[in-house]
C-alpha cells in the first residue's frame, strides 16, 4: 500500500517535521532556518505536484491513519481539488519563504520559521482531511499559528490586531464546535462520506438544516463572508509582507474549501437552501468588499478589501451548484491565490523601496523601477479581470454560467465589482507608479533585495501561464469540479469496506483488530485516533 | 436530569454573548471563555447521556456487558477543551501585552490598526 | 512584587518536587490503558519544574523549554511516521514485547509508547514555558502599562 499513504502524508509530515526542527533550532542564526525552511518548501512542492500526478492517474485516494476503517478512524483524503489546493499552498509557501529572506524576520525573534511551517501544516491539513472534527483540529493548529505570527513583531497596532483577530475567530471555533456537537447528536458520525449517507436517510430536515447554518456561521467567519469579515480588512495589513501574502492566498480559502467540501459532499439534500442563503450574501459580500477597498489609501489594506470582494466570486460560484460554477469556482480559488499573494508581495517591495505603503505620500516608480511596475501590473490586471490574464478567464466562466442559469442580479453585481476592482488597480498604479514623486522624499530609494524578486516574478509567470494555456488548467477544473459534484467515487473510496482492504496487506491484522473491536463495542468504541491525530501542536490526549 | 445540562448550555452561552458584547477587554476575554464552555457542554450532551455506565470493559469480560457510554464525544470534548486552553492562554499573554503596550483595556482605544 | 519565600512554600516544595518528578513518570508509563498518559504526565512535570523556580528563582531549567518541546514533536512525528515505513499506515501501532515494572505494572513496548513520550515532553515543554513566562511577569511587577512620559 505505502506509496499513496505516503503520498498523502508526506504534505503533513513535511511541515511537521520543519516545525520540530526548527524549534529545535532555534539559538541557530535566523538565516540558516529560513534556508531550511525554503528547501523543505521545495520538497513539499515536489511532494504535492507527485500527489497531483497521483489523483489525477488513480482517482481519489485515501489514507486510513492507524489502519482503522473509515467511519471509527480518521480517514485523509485526496481527490483533484484537495490536491490541487495542497500544491498551490506550498507554492504560495515557497514564495513566502523566500521572500522572508530578504524581507528580514528578526521582529518575530526566532519563532518565524517553526511558525509558518506550522501554518503550512494546519492548512494541508484542512485541505486534506475527511473528518469534521479533524477539520475543526486543522482550523486550530492553522489559527494558532497566524494569532501568533499576527502578534509576534508586537507594536500596538499588531497587538491590537491580534486580539480582534483572535476574538472573531475564536467565536467562529465555537460555532463550530456547536456545529459538531448538533451534528453529531444527529448522525453519530463526524466523516464526512459516513456523513453523506446518513444524512440521506434522515426524515427530519429541520436538525439537518440547524447543523448546516452553523457550519455556514463557522467556515463564513474564517473566509470572510459578508456579515463576518470584519477581522479581516483590521489585521492582515499590519502583518510583515511575507505573512500577510501567505494569509491573503490562503486562510481564507481554507474556508471557502471546507465550505464547498461541505456542503457539496454532506449537505447534497440541502442545495436549495444553501443556495438561498449564499447567493444573496456572495452578492453582498462582493459589493461590500469593493467599496470598502475604494475608500482606502493604505495598499495591503486595499488588498485586504478586495479578498473579501473575490471571495464573493466563489460563494456566488458555489451558490449557482452547478458543475460548470464549481469548476469556474474552483479555477477561481487557484487563480486568485497566486494572484493575491503576488499582489501583496508587490506591494512589500513598494513599501521597501519607498518606505512607505500610503498611496499619498507614494509616486514615481514608473520611473525609478520600470520592472517593478511591470510586475505589479500583471497581478493587477489579472485581478481585475483583463485578457488573456487567468483572472478573466476565471470570471468569463463564472458570468457565463451565470447567465446561462438566469441569476441576472449576480452577473451584474460580478460585471459591475470587476469594473471597480479595476479602478482600485488603477488607483495603486497611478498612485505609487504613475504619478510624479512627491516633492519633500523623506528616505533615500532603497536596494530591493533579489531574495524578493524571485518569489514576485516566478507567481507573475504563473499567472501568465495560466492565461495562456487556460484549456489545460479548465480542464483539470472541470474534472475537479465532476469529482465535486457526483461525491458517489469519494463516498466509496472513503467508506470502503475493511474485508475490501487487501488482505495481504501488512495493515491487515491492525484492521482486523480493528473490525473485531467494533463489532465487540457494536458501534463506537474504538480506541479514539481522533485526538491522537490532533497532537502534532495541541497534544490533546490524558 | 437530562434538563440540566441544556439549562447549563444556555446560561453558558447567555452570560458569554452578554460579555462578549462588552468594552472592557477582560470581560470580553472571560467571554469568549464562557462561550467557548458552553459549545463544549454542547457537544458532550449532543451525544446523548448515558449515566452510570462508564465504556470501561471490566477486568473478567470480553465485551461490553449492557448499555455503555459513548466514549467518543468525551475523547472530542477533551480535545476540544485542550485546545480552548492553549488558545486562553494565549489570548490571556496577549491581552496583557496589549494593555501594557497601549495602557488601556477598553476596546474604544484599539483602533490603531485601523489606519 | 510577589515573595514566595514565606516559611511554609519553600520545606513543602522540597518535598513535593521529587515526589512530583517521579508521579510524572509514573502516569506517563501507565497511561496506555490505565488514567494517565504522556498528557497528564507533561503537565504534572511542568507543574513540578515551575514550583521549585516559584521557592527558588535561580533554578530556571536549564534546558531550552522550547527545544524541549521541538524535540518531542520530534519524536512524536517519528513514532507516527515510522509504521508508513514498514508498510503499514500512519499512526498503526508498533508494538514490541511487555515487561512488567514494580509500582506501574505491565508495560508493552512500542510506537504508541513512543509517541506518549513525544507528547508527555511537547506539554512539558510548552505548559512549564507558558507559566514560567507569566511567573517572570508577576515576579517583576511589571503588570501595569508602561506608560511613556
């Protein structure tokens, strides 16, 4: 069996082990750890891509841990999308990581390293489990590590930060858990696939819907949805660039994946009223980000607003619940991740070579670092949605979905923020690049590092490669979003009964064992792996 | 006696959101505390009480002999609560820090990261 | 400005400190099937680690805490990670023989012990940094705002 066990692990022991590693490390210079922490990047680059290569040959694959089967362990899945996600956060995580080099992490006193590849850990986690506790145990370990990183440099904007940040999203955790406590008073399970089919046998609606609204309170907090994302536009820009990049491509896309996961592997009886609710609040929450980011002048803030208007694309693409919309979406989540980050890295280098962020005190670039303009120039306008850039493409395949499907008011609110998402491209661009300097420079221009180079010119090109040979990358999508919408392969692949799993297999006695206690328990008295899998950061169990 | 325990939930999460809701910093905090109390009472009593009957299998049998207790929401509420204390305990370091920095505990005043 | 230096803390502290160290082992070597375990186990040794700094400021442990807990997250992930490399799933226990120790009774060697220990020195580690670091806080008195002038 190993090598797809191992092909699943190995994006969870590689951080892991870079968290263990560089705690041991931590009296050894700052710049050594960041030279490990850009190679164990590389592996897990390398790592993930063969994952990809493996989903896309075989189909889903699952990892058992401990060999138990499905419903009394905790299963790790993989199919194309979760796969795909775990690839591009460990190209966002290189990027990061190199970009920190020349960036500089001595505020963070020596914990910068362990922490971001905690961060790394808590978010494959959650991209690759099939088990809502153990999701809500991802959530955690990826929490814990950004209030930290949030906090760490410790000026009075930072930690004022941090405690909204934490407070918010402490609530959400507990929404959460209410969310699991209700569903699992339902079902009696909390696997995702085991999930699926118990719910599809349940005559009362009303406990099942009660249990879904939850979920949709605790994955809209963290993906920053309309009424909830008020943490969010507050505490990313303080953050030191490489960690406000790696937030602003990822965390809030871990919520909009456990949002999609859910309620297109779980909730599948309960389209029509997932619909009705995040319809109207993706609509809203595009509008709400857009003019938010317009009244700004700070640029990762601007930023910050216009995560929250895409990811109003997603929901409204996850709310239209049709394969195509699910495949725009899933095509949108990936684009806009290496888009967003890149932005945000671009925007480290403004602030770096001028000194500061603030749109009016910014000008002249255009002049002083043509290449610079230029790089921030593809992201923007991929963002904004110009061809042959992966953004239009991305928003070409949702509008067109949606006209099809006759949600007039949503392609119209989509077509109209894109043209404001625009104008606040347009207004960094004539604010920090275009316009002449201003008169009194407080700060000699300073050296722009090539540590910081690479990262911005490497997600440049994926971008650019991703307009154009976007057929590859659709169809990829479209397969991605098939696997999404019909989860009868994931459900079976996760469910697979024990006397299924190979018997000359060396698991098979464990598995037995296995078979033999539950049969014993007639039900759930397993021996619990679900807190022991939550202890690489929270050990967990007395 | 089933009755207690949603009565219990409900005051937890009552006092919490009331707390919550405050400008003073550390009520917020013993808040969140409350709030996150209540949703793990919730969980254990979603499952079901099944009192007086441990899932310890006793030292001479092979199985279980009789109704037991589900073990599994207990081991998630111990999970649950471990990490609710690494989180506090970290909000508590944080909160102190923040009013050392800024010398004041009312949320009025945290508004420099807001430009 | 906190003393603990009064007449009863520092003879009961004597005495409790060891009679902590060895408990701690104790609950981690029989928590497989008994109450106990690494969890436990960390948490009574870090109390113990943080009474002794409480009577006596200068025996701050030696060892870097968060080292220590790097280091059984180490062992932790060795000991989940090893069974893959067997040929057999993540986290699948590998046992070993069983002997019988005096005070704590049977125990069986394996993966599963292993990673108890991993635990038992993350908790150790991380929970005696926390309370060390809240301890310096209060010795100091520097809980007020530093106001600037």
């Amino acid at each position: 069996m190993p090598a797809d066990s191992l092909l699943i692990a190995l994006p969870l022991i590689i951080p892991l082990f870079g968290v263990a590693l560089l705690l041991c490390l931590r009296r050894v210079p700052e710049r050594y750890c960041l030279g490990i922490t850009v190679g164990l990047c590389l592996l897990l680059t390398a790592a993930s891509a063969g994952l990809v290569a493996a989903v896309v040959q075989d189909g889903v694959l699952v990892l058992r841990s401990g060999a138990w089967p499905a419903p009394f362990g905790i299963a790790l899945v993989a199919d194309r999308f979760s796969a795909a996600m775990v690839l591009v956060t460990a190209v966002i995580g290189l990027a990061g990581a190199i970009y920190a080099i020349g960036h500089g992490t001595a505020k963070f006193r020596g914990f910068f390293t362990p922490l971001y590849m905690a961060l790394l850990l808590g978010v494959n986690g959650s991209f690759l489990t099939g088990d809502l506790f153990n999701l809500y145990v991802w959530f955690e370990v990826m929490l814990m590590a950004s209030f930290v990183l949030v906090a760490l440099p410790g000026g009075r904007p930072q930690l004022e930060a941090a405690v909204k940040y934490l407070v918010l999203n402490f609530i959400a955790s507990a929404f959460f858990l209410v969310g699991l406590g209700v569903t699992y008073g339902i079902a009696g399970t909390l696997n995702m696939a085991d999930l699926a089919q118990k719910f599809a046998t349940l005559e009362d609606p009303g406990m099942v819907l009660t249990s879904a609204t939850l979920f949709l309170i605790a994955f809209g907090i963290k993906a920053g949805i309309f009424p909830f994302y008020f943490w969010l536009p507050s505490s990313y820009h303080v953050t030191p660039t490489p960690i406000a990049a790696v937030f602003a491509g990822l965390l809030t896309k871990v919520g909009v994946y456990a949002l999609i996961r859910v309620s297109t592997v779980v909730y599948t009886g309960q389209q029509d009223f997932i619909q009705s609710i995040l319809l109207p609040l993706g609509i809203l929450t595009m509008i709400t980000g857009v003019f938010g980011a317009a009244s700004q002048f700070l640029i990762p803030r601007i930023l910050s607003f216009h995560i929250i208007s895409q990811i109003g694309y997603m929901i409204i693409g996850l709310a239209f619940f049709t394969e195509a919309a699910i495949a725009a979406t899933v095509f949108y989540i990936i684009h806009h991740i290496l888009v967003k980050s890149n932005l945000f890295l671009v925007g480290g280098m403004v602030g770096r070579q001028l000194g500061t962020q603030q749109l009016k005190r910014t000008g002249g670039l255009y002049k002083t670092a043509p290449i610079m303009a230029a790089l921030f120039l593809i992201p923007a306008m991929s963002l904004g949605g110009i061809p042959p850039l992966s953004g239009f493409f991305a928003k070409f395949a949702l509008v067109q979905e949606g006209i099809l499907l006759g949600h007039w008011i949503a392609v119209a609110a989509a077509l109209a923020v894109g043209l404001m998402t625009l104008y606040s491209m347009i207004k960094i661009w004539n604010e920090a690049f275009w316009k002449a300097p201003p008169v009194e420079r407080s700060a000699p221009l300073s050296r722009i590092p090539v540590t910081m180079w690479i990262p911005v010119i490497g997600l440049a090109a994926c971008t650019i490669t991703f307009g154009l040979f976007p057929g590859v990358f659709f169809e990829f999508a479209q397969d991605a979003a098939a696997e999404i919408m019909n989860p009868r392969a994931y459900i079976e692949a996760v469910l697979l009964p024990a006397e299924l799993l190979d018997p000359g297999e060396a698991a098979a006695p464990a598995a037995a064992e296995a078979a033999r206690a539950i049969e014993a328990a007639e039900g759930i008295g397993a021996d619990a792996p679900a807190p022991a899998e939550s202890a690489p950061d929270q050990p967990s169990l007395p | 006696m089933e009755i207690l325990l949603p009565i219990a939930i409900g005051v937890l999460f009552g006092c919490g959101c009331y707390l919550v809701l405050r400008r003073n910093i550390v009520r917020v905090l013993l808040g969140i505390m409350l709030f996150s109390q209540g949703a793990n009472l919730l969980l254990f009593a979603g499952a079901g009480l099944t009192p007086g009957a441990p899932p310890v299998i006793a030292g001479t049998a092979d199985t279980f002999d009789g109704p037991y207790a589900d073990p599994l929401p207990q081991a998630l509420v111990l999970t649950a609560i471990v990490i609710g204390f690494a989180v506090l305990a970290f909000a508590i370091v944080l909160v102190l820090r923040a009013y050392q920095r800024g010398g004041s505990e009312d949320l009025d005043d945290f508004h420099h990261s807001e430009n | 400005m906190s003393d603990y230096s009064t007449s009863i803390l520092p003879p009961a502290a004597r005495l409790l400190v060891p009679v902590l160290y060895a408990f701690s082992i104790f609950l981690l070597l029989r928590g497989h099937n008994l109450p106990g375990g690494g969890f436990i186990g960390g948490l009574v040794l870090a109390t113990a680690l943080v009474l002794r700094v409480m009577v006596q400021p200068d025996k701050a442990p030696r060892l870097d805490l968060i080292v220590l807990a790097g280091i059984g997250l180490m062992v932790a992930l060795i000991a989940a990670a090893v069974p893959l490399f067997l040929g057999q799933e993540l986290f699948t226990g590998v046992w070993g023989p069983e002997f019988a120790l005096p005070l704590v009774g049977k125990i069986k060697l394996g993966t599963v012990l292993v990673f108890d220990i991993g635990v038992f020195l993350v908790v150790t580690g991380v929970a005696a940094k926390i309370l060390l670091v809240l301890l310096a806080q209060l010795l100091s008195g520097q809980t007020a705002p530093r106001r600037r002038s």
